[in-house]
C-alpha cells in the first residue's frame, strides 16, 4: 500500500479503519431455527457511502491486502461469537482461495484461535473456486483446517471452477448451492443434479445450504429436495451486525402454520454487549410439503 498511487481521498475509502461487517442469517428448513451467519464484509466509503465486494474488491489487488481482509472478518467473526455464540451454531466468513492454497490463512486462523480463544468449532470458511488451484495444498489446507476444529464451506456451488471431483478428494464440511440453481429449482435437470448433492451430503455427513432463496415456493421446493439450510432475502437480508436479529420468526415464512413447541421454554433472554437483548424463542414450524 505504501506505494499506491491512490490519491488521499481515495486511500482513506480503502483503509481497513471503515471496513464494517454486515451478517446474514442461515436458517434451518424443517423449523425455520436460525443456526449461522454469514459475516459479509462492507466498506463505508469516504462519502458514507456503503461499498459492496464487487464496489471494492478490484482495488484489492494483490494476496496480502484481500489475506488481510480476511484475518480482518475472521477477528470480527471470534467478537461476534464471544456475544452471540450461543444463540447459533456457527459463523461463517468469506475467505480468498488463494490465501487457503497459500497456507498462510491457516496460520492465521490458528493464531487468531490461540489469541482470542473462541471456540473454532463455530467458524466456518467459505471459499469460492476462481481457478483451478492445485489439488495438493488445497486438499492439505483444508485437512489442517478442520483439525484446529474449523469448518470449511464450498460457496457458490455449481458454478464457476466448483467440481465434483474436488468434493470426492476433500471432504469438507458444507456446501452452499449456488443461487442460480435455486432459481432454476422447476428445471428437471437440475433437481435431479440437486437429488445427487442431497445424496452426497446424507453419505459425507456434509451440511447443505441453498444460497439466494426469496420466495415461500422456492423454500419449500428446496425443503422437499432435502436440501436443510437455506439463506436469502426470504429469511433475512444482510443488516449490519449489531442490528441483526437471531430469533425465529414471528410467522412461518414458508406459509406453513407456526406451532410453539410445549417441551422448552418459551424465550430465553440474553443480553448482547451493544445494549440489545435476543430473545431466542423455542418455536417450531410445519413445513407446508
Ligand atoms: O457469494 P456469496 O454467497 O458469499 O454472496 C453473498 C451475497 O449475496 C451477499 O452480498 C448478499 O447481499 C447476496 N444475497 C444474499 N441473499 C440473497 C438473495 O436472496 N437474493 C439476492 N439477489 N442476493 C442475495
Ligand atoms: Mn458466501
């Protein structure tokens, strides 16, 4: 950075000090429980402006920057378990596949695990193939990965570089659907594809989560596939973190009627560091097949 040639004002929209992380709920299908969060990384530009990744990620040219940013979301993923860790079940962050074939995101994570302490069964690393990386270090990092404890999802799946021969050499612990196949959920092929996936998930004990769901028809359909997570503007929309709420919803949003659950409590209280309270309500929900 030091020899940029951003101007000033331009320098001050790229530096880390405005990065903010805004979260996205991952909810379970079967009772509509919220379960994770996605950590998406915004950054306020000088203006006050809000920076999506496509706004800001081609001035993050080169490893160490983007590696930075990741070490960045991952510190904030360990803030925000240390308050919210047990209302969900785990936390998820967006990280460069160059920086897991690296090695050096490994080191990072087990330094930050070693200087925080958070529970790393919690964190999950979301990488998204952009090229065909080399199968030995990208196999041998996610192996040490998941022995520190940590979970590693294939985003974006069916997209782009993601290969069935990848999922086959390195087991790993989630796979997020891709959107685009959400969308194309009424197309025969696909969801012969998505049965597959399904089957593949029950045999690797893989967790799978449909990306991008916005409509009751589009959960359900997914739910009867048994597909168990879901994410999308259906269940939530990416809120900054302290505004993010973590307890079920007051009504199904898979139109299914709501049923309390009479063998736990109705709603535990707990209060968050920032002033808000989560009230986490012991609620279930039929799913309309
Ligand atoms: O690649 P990845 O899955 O990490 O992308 C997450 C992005 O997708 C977020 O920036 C978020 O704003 C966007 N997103 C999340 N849910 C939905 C959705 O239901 N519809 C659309 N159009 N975008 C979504
Ligand atoms: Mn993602």
């Amino acid at each position: 950075m030091s020899q940029s040639s951003h101007t000033g004002s331009d320098r001050s929209s790229v530096t880390p000090q405005f990065l903010i992380a805004f979260g996205q709920t991952i909810s379970e299908l079967s009772t509509e429980r919220i379960v994770g969060v996605e950590l998406l990384a915004r950054w306020r530009s000088a203006d006050g402006g809000v920076l999506l990744p496509a706004d800001f990620l081609p001035m993050i040219d080169g490893l160490s920057l983007s590696a930075a940013l990741d070490n960045r979301m991952i510190r904030t993923a360990a803030e925000f378990l240390s308050s919210a860790g047990s209302l969900i079940e785990f936390v998820s962050v967006n990280v460069g596949a160059d920086h897991l074939v690296s090695g050096a995101l490994v080191d990072s994570v087990q330094e930050i695990v070693e200087t925080t302490g958070f529970n790393p069964t919690q964190l999950m690393l979301e990488v998204t193939e952009v090229s065909d990386h080399t199968t030995g270090p990208w196999n041998r990092n996610i192996e040490r990965l998941q022995q520190l404890g940590v979970g590693v999802a294939i985003d974006d799946f069916g997209t782009g570089f993601s290969s069935m021969t990848r999922l086959i050499d390195a087991p790993i612990n989630m796979v997020k659907v891709d959107k685009t196949l959400v969308e194309r959920i009424d197309d025969t092929g696909c969801r012969a594809l998505l049965r597959g996936i399904v089957e593949y998930a029950i045999e690797s004990d893989t967790s799978l989560v449909a990306e991008g769901v916005e409509t009751p028809t589009q959960a359900n359909k997914i739910a009867s596939l048994g597909i168990r997570y879901a994410q999308g503007f259906l269940f939530g929309r990416p809120a900054p973190l302290p505004t993010l709420r973590l307890d079920p919803p007051a009504a199904s949003k898979l139109g299914g009627p709501g049923t309390l659950s009479l063998n736990e409590p109705v709603a535990t209280a707990t209060a968050l560091p920032n002033g808000a309270t989560v009230y986490r309500q012991a609620r279930t929900f039929q799913t309309a097949s």
